[in-house]
C-alpha cells in the first residue's frame, strides 16, 4: 500500500496565475500570425493548459495525447508508449507541446523524437515545472513555469498515484511506495 504525507504548499493559486500569465505572454508574443496547434499530455497538464488557452486569445487548436511511463511508483519506467494519439496531422503546423513537469526527461524527450518525425513546421515546449536535479537526458524548455526542487510535487492537475489532482495550489508530498 503506498502513503504520502500532508501536502505542503510550495507556490500558491495566486503565485501560479501569475505565472501562468507570464508564459501566455511570452507564447502569444512568438505565435503572432500563426495558428498553432496546441498538444497537451494527460492526464497530469489538464488544469494547467485549460487556464493557459483561455490566456491566449487569438486562432489556435488543442489536442491531447497520453502516454504511459508512471505506474504507481514516482520513478519514470523508462518505458514509454503511446497510449492515446493524435486525432490532427500534425504535418508543417506548429506544435506547442504542454507538459506538467519535466522530471529526467524521458517522457518529454520521446514525445517529441516521436513528434520530429512526422514532421512538424516547428515544435516547442512549455512546461508548468521542471525538476533539473533529475534529469537523465537534456531537454530544451521553450517555456517554464517554475523550477521545483527535488521533491514529489501534487496539486493543479499533478497526481500521487491517481490522487490529489484537485489541490488548487502546487503542493509537496512524502510519498512512500
Ligand atoms: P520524466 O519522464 O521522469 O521526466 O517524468 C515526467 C512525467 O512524470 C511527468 O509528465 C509527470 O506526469 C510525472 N512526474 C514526474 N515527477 C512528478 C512529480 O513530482 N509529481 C507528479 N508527477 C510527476
Ligand atoms: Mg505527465
């Protein structure tokens, strides 16, 4: 049976929205004049990207894709697969990929290997957090919210095992398999 501690708020509702404020800017600044297609990864970048579009007013599209590294555990398998594509080509539009948290980079570096080669006209990254501390591969981020430290964070869409996606503020667990 896994358990984790009382959550601890590491950054507040309030610290994310402006945050997130921060990053539409900085996209609605690069994508003047395109029409962007806007690829979120499930289940954990939900709450994040339905505050992030409704700060971006101008022509763009959404998509989802799951792909499967955590099981219950908090260590990436390194074993990823697709388990939900793409419904849109993606061929010569300009892709957004919109990830909760950048952890060793696996995940986020076979998604987009796996986007490379179907040919998109560009291809960026934004993400809500990133944990540089444990990174096993390099990974360019286009777009960052907040480096976190190397704790198992929860909350505004992010999970422990399935649990405590709804906590409106991005908290820190202990967690123990
Ligand atoms: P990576 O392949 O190790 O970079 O893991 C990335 C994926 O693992 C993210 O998309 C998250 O879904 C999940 N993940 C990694 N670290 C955390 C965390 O601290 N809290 C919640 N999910 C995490
Ligand atoms: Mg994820």
């Amino acid at each position: 049976m896994s358990s984790q501690s009382k959550p601890r708020i590491l950054f507040r509702r309030e610290e994310i929205e402006t945050t997130v404020k921060r990053l539409a800017v900085e996209i609605k600044k690069d994508y003047q004049g395109k029409h962007p297609l806007l690829i979120g990864i499930l289940k954990g970048s939900f709450v994040f990207m339905a505050d992030l579009i409704r700060l971006l007013n101008f022509p763009l599209e959404v998509e989802f894709i799951r792909i499967s590294s955590y099981g219950g555990n908090k260590e990436s398998s390194g074993r990823i697969k697709v388990v939900q594509g793409l419904r849109s080509p993606i061929k010569e539009r300009d892709i957004l990929v919109i990830e909760d948290i950048v952890d060793s980079g696996l995940t986020i570096s076979f998604l987009l290997d796996y986007l490379w080669q179907r040919k998109p006209a560009s291809l960026k990254l934004c993400a809500l957090t990133d944990k540089p501390s444990r990174r096993q591969v390099p990974v360019t981020i286009d777009y960052l919210g907040f480096t976190v430290p190397n704790e198992f964070i929860v909350g505004y869409g992010m999970d422990w095992d399935e649990k405590l996606r709804y906590l409106p503020d991005i908290c820190f667990v202990e967690v123990e398999d």
